[in-house]
C-alpha cells in the first residue's frame, strides 16, 4: 500500500550549536559550511522555511527540525514550530542537547504536537557527561529536562570509549529521566575533526555489552529506534527465527518504514533517493547527508537513472556511507 505522505525530511534550522562535544564536527567549527554558504545569517529565515514547509510537509511523514546542528539556536524556533503545526506532520520531532531550552520554547513544542524529542545525552553521570558535552552542564540538563513536557522522549547515546563503561547503565538512566525510545550508535568519523581515539573495538565484550544492554531497555518498555547491529548471523531454525522476529518488533527495530527502505534499497540501489530529503538552512535541498551536490532542475532524476544504470553521479559513485554506517562497528567496513 501506497502513503499518502511518503516523505522523510531533515532539516537544519540553523548551521550553529552551543556545545563543543569531543566527538562531533562542532568541536572544530562555529558554524557548519553548508552550500551555498554566503550572505545569510546561520539561520533559516522564517519566510523561507514557511514555503518549504508548505512544499514538503503535507507530503511528509515525518520531519526532523533538526539534523547537524542545534535546532534551539534558531532565535524564531517557536515560531517555526507554530508554522510546522499547521500541517500535522505525523511524525514531528527534532535532535537536541536542550540546554538552550526556554520556557517560551518548551511551551510552543508542546502546542505545535511534536511527537519525540531526541535528548543527546552521552553519559550518564556528570563526569562523563560534562567530559563529551562541553559547554554543557550535567545540573543544567536536569533543569531542561524539568522544563520539558507534553512530549515523548527519546535518548541518544553515541558510545565512544569516553563513556565506554557507561552503557550498561543508560536504560535505567534512560527510564529515570522518563525516556521512551532509545537511539544508541557507535561513534562515526567525522569531518574535520579526527575522534578515532573515540573508536570502539567490536570486539566480543562489546557485543555482548549491546546485546545485554538492548534486553534491559526492552524489558523496561523502552523501544529502540536505532541500535547497532547485534548478529552476525541469523538463526537457522524456524522457531529461533520467529522468536528473533518477534522480539525485534517489540523492540521496535522491525518496522514498516525499515522493511520500505530495505525494499527502496533493493529496487533502486539506495534506500535515499527520491523519499528522503535533507534541507540546510540555506533552503539548499540533498537527497541523503552524503551527497554533496544539492538538487536542482533535474539532478534527482539523473541520480536515480544513475543508480538504476549501475552508474552513479557524483560522490554517489564513491560513496561508502550507508545509512547503517553508524550503527555497524566503525571498523568493520
Ligand atoms: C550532531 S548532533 C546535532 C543535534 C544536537 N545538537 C544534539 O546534540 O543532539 C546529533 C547527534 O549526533 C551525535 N554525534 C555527534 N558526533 C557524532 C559522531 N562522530 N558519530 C556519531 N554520532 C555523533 C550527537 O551525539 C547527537 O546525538
């Protein structure tokens, strides 16, 4: 069956962000270089980002406000949210540190029916946490996460060996703070920065460490929306496999949207293409995060003649990335 919305969309609202952590592009740069970088202020104006919220998002399922940078910095978030509220976007949700949350800010998110706010929060005491997040505070994450309501809450967990024996930990953290959706990836390389110190190793203690750590936030009704892959291989009896099935779906890693992109992967050679769209805060439209040229006149139509031809333009010719590519062990190319 066919959706009527069948659009994923990301967007970044602004090229700024208030934090520095050690893992993230931020930690070199003050402002992402998006093309076309030039006379505009960091920030997507609000009368654009309303005609691009008028010509995407009554087709769209789900839209991120938030992709690269921090969504909060955008001084008219509210009023971005009110615009987004209008057309009932399914799935509304946005990535963020929270610490530049305000009242104000908090009250609009609950008005305009965002569905989940994706906390980053890479640690799970202060320690660590204030180690990875510089610029943030473990007490003034707890004042947010106060003000926060009216919404659901998912934690993202990057693992990366400064917080390498926190894992375990995060779904009970994750459930104190009232979580209810669990994103836990490896660290990634990143451009500009070099966090390869950060690996970690995808060594048998840490696969067992997911697998330990994916059971406990399941048992607690926490649902994964992404997590590192955790077989190697699928088990042969038809009983094991059911079993495995099932508890995937409860686990909330077999869905509908994953089984259309594996599908779009198959027929089309990239799960991307033509269903997502990635849009930076210059209006500048991408198929995917990888692909560096943005889409105009009729580039998406050669982008997917190309797949289709067994010959990609651009960087999609080279491109390694996948989106699994932050859920795989970094070093298992
Ligand atoms: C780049 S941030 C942007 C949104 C927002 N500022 C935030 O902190 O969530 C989005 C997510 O990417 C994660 N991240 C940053 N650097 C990463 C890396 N090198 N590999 C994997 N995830 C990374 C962050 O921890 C955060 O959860």
């Amino acid at each position: 069956m066919t959706r009527k919305r069948p659009l994923i969309l990301a967007l970044d609202v602004t090229e700024r962000c208030n934090l520095k952590c050690v893992m993230c592009h931020f930690s070199t740069v003050d402002r992402l270089p998006f093309p076309p970088y030039d006379s505009y202020d960091a920030n997507m104006p609000v009368d654009l980002f309303e005609r691009i919220a008028s010509e995407y998002f009554p087709r769209a399922q789900r839209v991120a406000l938030g992709c690269a940078a921090e969504p909060l910095m955008h001084p008219r978030f509210a009023e971005l949210l009110a615009i987004a509220a209008r057309h009932r976007v399914p799935d509304l949700w946005f990535p963020t540190n929270l610490i530049p949350l305000t009242e104000k800010t908090a009250d609009a998110i609950a008005r305009a029916g965002v569905r989940t706010v994706a906390i980053s929060i890479d640690g799970t005491t202060r320690e660590t946490y204030e180690r990875i997040r510089i610029g943030a505070t473990w007490t003034r994450l707890h004042e947010k996460l106060r003000m926060l309501r009216g919404v659901r809450r998912r934690m993202i967990f990057t693992w990366m060996q400064a917080n390498r024996g926190e894992l375990r930990e995060v779904p009970a953290f994750a459930q104190s703070i009232g979580v209810a959706e669990l994103d836990v990836r490896y660290v990634s390389p990143t451009d500009g920065v070099d966090n390869t110190a950060q690996f970690i190793t995808p060594d048998d203690d840490a696969k067992r460490e997911l697998e330990l750590t994916a059971r406990d936030a399941v048992r607690r009704g926490i649902r994964l929306t992404s997590f590192p892959e955790l077989e190697t291989a699928h088990p042969r009896s038809l009983f094991a496999r059911a079993q495995r099935r099932l508890w995937r779906m409860r686990a909330g890693l077999d869905t509908r949207e994953q089984r259309e992109y594996a599908k779009r992967e198959r027929e089309q050679g990239c799960g991307y293409p033509g269903a997502h769209y990635v849009i930076r805060a210059s209006g500048a439209a991408f198929p995917c995060v990888y692909f560096e040229q943005p889409l105009e006149g009729d580039t998406l139509q050669r982008l997917l003649m190309g797949l289709r031809d067994g010959a990609p333009i651009g960087n999609c010719a080279t491109c390694a990335i996948r989106r699994d590519a932050m859920y795989r062990p970094p070093l298992s190319s």
